[in-house]
C-alpha cells in the first residue's frame, strides 16, 4: 500500500497481536530526519510561495532606505578647577582637594554633550528646517522644537573607551555638510553650556559676605577705640608692657634701696659704738724726761757690762735706779711735765662719717618711702588693667575673627572671578582635537536589511512547511508507519 494513502489505524487486526504503542483514537506519525526532508520536499511549493512574496517585499523596502553620512568629532578632557572640591570659607588654596576618577569625569562630560540644552542650542544655530526640512514642514509649531531635540538627541553618539579622555562624539544624517555641520554646532553649543554650568555666582556671595566682614571689623575698631578711650588708655598691651618694666624697675630700685639703707644702717652703728670708744681730745705735746732718763739707765747697764761683772755693785746700783725709774714711771696715769691738749682728729672723723651716713640714710628711708608709694600705684594700675584685659581681648578676638574673614572672602573672592574668567574663555580642561569635517563616504543599512529580509522569509517559509508537515495526514514513509503502528510493511506502491 502507498505510503502516502495509508490510514491511520484505529482498531486490531484479526488474529494479530496488538501492535506496540497502539491507542484508541487517532495516532500521530513518529517521523525521522528522513521522514522530515521527505514531507519537507512535498511541501516546496507551498514553502516557495512563502517565500517569495516576503523576500520580495523586504528586498524592495531594503532599497528604499536612505544613505547616511557620519561625522566626527574629538575632545579632549582634563582635569580642571571645575571638578576640584573646594571650601567655600577659608583657605581655599590650603584645602584638600578632591577629584573624580578617569571613567566618572569622561561620563560627566558625555552627559553635558548629550543634554537637550546642547541640541536646542545646536538646532536653533542650524535651524530645523535646514536640518529636518521633512519634519520642519510635517510637525506641528507647537511640537516642533521637541521632536527637532529628540531627532537630534537620536542621531548624536558620543563615548569614549575605558581609562582614556578623549571622548569621541559623531552626528548621523543623510546629508553630508548637515551632518558636519551640526556637529561642529553641538560642540560650539556644548562648551558654551558647559561654561555657563560651570560659572556660578559665587563671587558675588564673596563680596557680600566680605563687605558684612568688613562692616564688623569697622564696628569692632570703633568700639576698641571707644573703650581705650572711656579708660584712658592708649594701647593697652603697650601700656601693659610699659607698667611691667616699670614696676620690674621700681621694685629692683626699692631691693636696692633697702640694701644700701640697710648697710649704712649697719656702718652707722658700727661709728657709733667706734665714738663711744675713741676721746673727744688728745695730747698734742708732752715736755717729760723721765722715759728718756729711764732708756739713758739702761744704756748705761749695758755700757758697764762691758767692764764689770753682772752681780757687781755698780750693776746692782744701776738696776735699782732703773727699777725705780720704771716704777715711777708706771704708777703715774698722766705723763709729767709739760702737756698740751686738743681735739682729737679720729674722733672728728668718725663723727663727720656718722654725720655723713644719718644723712644717707635718712635719704635712703626716704627713697623706700617713695618707691613703696609708687609701687603700690603701679600695683593699682596694673589690677585695673587686668580688670580691664578680658573685655578688650574679647572685642580684640572678634576683630581677629572679622578680619581673617574679610581676608579669606577676599582671596576667594578674587579666585572665583579668575576662575569664571577661565571657564568662560574655555581654556580650562576641554580641547578640541578634531572638528567634524564633511564625510566623503557615506553608509547604507540595504545590505544589511536585505539580509534581515532573506532571514525573514526563509524563516516564514521554514515554519510553513513545519506546519504542513505536522497537520498532513497520513505517512510520509513505510518507516513511519512501521514506528508508529507497530506493523511489518511487506511492500509499498508508487504512484507514477
């Protein structure tokens, strides 16, 4: 029997076995790969017939797609002041700086490119309708400047490659000088609006905040002024260190004072009790011959020692006189004969020193006095002046504050200016390394879409056919049958 008008078995043959993998009802071929190609075969036609119309269609649409010219653009991006942290009081220069890394700074400036305000400023310098004449003449007034933007954001592409700044931006479209133009438009808009992002307004905070600081200083001068003033008081650390040295001076001058008094206090003493001691008047000439008698006897012993023994009478008569003549000699207190007094010269002198020291010390005492007394004013001068110390040094404190304010305003002041100077002027960080220039060869998507199309239609016709081959009845080989029903086939007929 014919392979392909075989039926679908649905009952047991008479006096055979029931075959393997026989159900009631209906039963589905089990086809091979050869089964497959053989009902694949069958169906080329119905397969063709797919095919064709839609490879046709694909193809004619494939060749209606336009040519497009791409542009290219390169920048260059640094680091530059924009992306350092600073303090916004204080030594700015002094701080510590912090800076993205490659791929966030690279991304950031992708992002400025890429914003709507670039292609709104790019679009307006080229216009819409020399750019998207179809879409200037088509949309509406109201939605014309939004779908220009997103045609522009659409065909715009910029990146870069990983840890590397240069950032690479092109433009399609399907006129070649549109396509450079616009571009070289999006840059121009790009490092405007970067410049305009970029420059705050912080110098006129900077001179506000200096101008308060200012004003503050000015007030805390006036009241230091007026306070010296109310106290008489001219510069009061001056005046401090001056009291200091005077004080210092005085209490050396009273150290001395009181040592020298103390020593002519001593000396006067030490004169006073000399006068005691010393006569007022001396002998100034005594006429008296005893002592001479007396040294002529004993001249006279030593002369007769020479001639006579010492036990002889003659010496024995000379040491009785000169025993006598001593004798007498000590047992008077006041010489003999003539005698003249006067004052005695010692005893003026030590006088004249005792007159001379009581002066001296009398001055002395008096000069302690003195330094004592202005010691005690400078003691006074000076608890004033520490009473008045902690006042002053806190208007001196809040006038040492203004003024570093009003200096770090200053400097920031001036930073912020050259820097927005520097930012407007574009010559910061970002560098054009290449404009775009006209593209000479454009590229198409024919190629391409003709592939899709051939992909498509062979991809329909395939599942055509699978779909005729898994809805046809019958089998499409002896084999078939055999794996399905189970049954031996003896012989096949074909049909011519």
């Amino acid at each position: 029997m014919s392979g392909s008008d075989m039926p679908q078995a649905d009952g047991d043959t008479s006096g055979a076995a029931p075959p393997a993998g026989r159900r009631s009802g209906l039963v589905r071929p089990r086809l091979s790969p050869l089964d497959l190609a053989v009902q694949f075969w069958r169906a080329r036609w119905l397969m063709i017939a797919v095919f064709v119309p839609i490879f046709v269609i694909g193809l004619a649409l494939a060749m209606l797609l336009p040519r497009t010219y791409t542009s290219t653009s390169r920048l260059l991006v640094s680091l530059g002041d924009e992306y350092v942290y600073r303090l916004s009081v204080g030594q700015g220069g002094n701080a510590s700086l912090v800076s993205p890394e490659v791929e966030a700074l690279a991304q950031s400036e992708i992002s400025l490119l890429a914003s709507p305000v670039v292609a709104k400023a790019a679009l307006e310098k080229v216009t819409l309708k020399k750019a998207y004449p179809a879409l200037a003449r088509s949309c509406k007034p109201e939605m014309c400047e939004r779908m220009g933007i997103a045609a522009v954001a659409e065909n715009l592409k910029a990146g870069g490659a990983p840890k590397n700044l240069v950032i690479v931006a092109q433009f399609e479209h399907k006129d070649a000088a549109i396509s450079a133009e616009m571009l070289n438009a999006i840059v121009d808009a790009y490092l405007k609006y970067r410049a305009d992002v970029f420059t705050d307004n912080r110098t006129d905070s900077f001179r506000e905040q200096r101008e308060r600081f200012e004003r503050d200083l000015a007030a805390e001068d006036e009241a230091i002024r007026t306070y010296l003033l109310e106290n008489n008081l001219t510069n009061l650390a001056a005046e401090s260190e001056t009291l200091r040295q005077l004080y210092q001076a005085a209490s050396n001058e009273l150290l001395n004072a009181q040592s020298r008094l103390r020593q002519s206090e001593a000396q006067l003493s030490n004169y006073r009790w000399k006068l005691e001691t010393i006569p007022p008047e001396q002998d100034l000439f005594v006429d008296d011959t005893s002592r001479q008698t007396l040294s002529a006897l004993k001249l006279e012993r030593e002369e007769k020692l020479l001639r006579y023994r010492e036990g002889s009478r003659m010496i024995q008569d000379l040491d009785k006189r000169i025993a006598q003549s001593a004798a007498f000699l000590g047992s008077r207190e006041v010489p003999g004969g003539i005698v003249r007094r006067g004052p005695n010269p010692l005893y003026q002198q030590v006088e004249a020193a005792i007159a001379t020291l009581r002066s001296e010390v009398q001055a002395l005492r008096s000069k302690e006095t003195e330094l004592k007394s202005q010691i005690a004013a400078f003691e006074v001068r000076q608890r004033r002046i520490l009473a008045l110390e902690p006042n002053l040094q806190e208007m001196q404190r809040s006038r040492e504050v203004a003024e570093r304010a009003v200096r770090a305003f200053a400097d920031r002041e001036v930073e912020e200016r050259a820097r927005n100077e520097l930012t407007q002027r574009s010559v910061n960080n970002i560098r054009l390394l290449e404009p775009a220039t006209v593209p000479v060869k454009g590229a198409s998507l024919k190629v391409p879409a003709a592939i899709l199309a051939l992909l498509f239609a062979g991809f329909t016709a395939l599942v055509a056919g699978l779909m005729r081959t898994f809805t046809r009845a019958g089998f499409a080989t002896a084999g078939s049958v055999e794996r399905t029903l189970g049954l031996p086939v003896l012989a096949t007929i074909r049909k011519y």
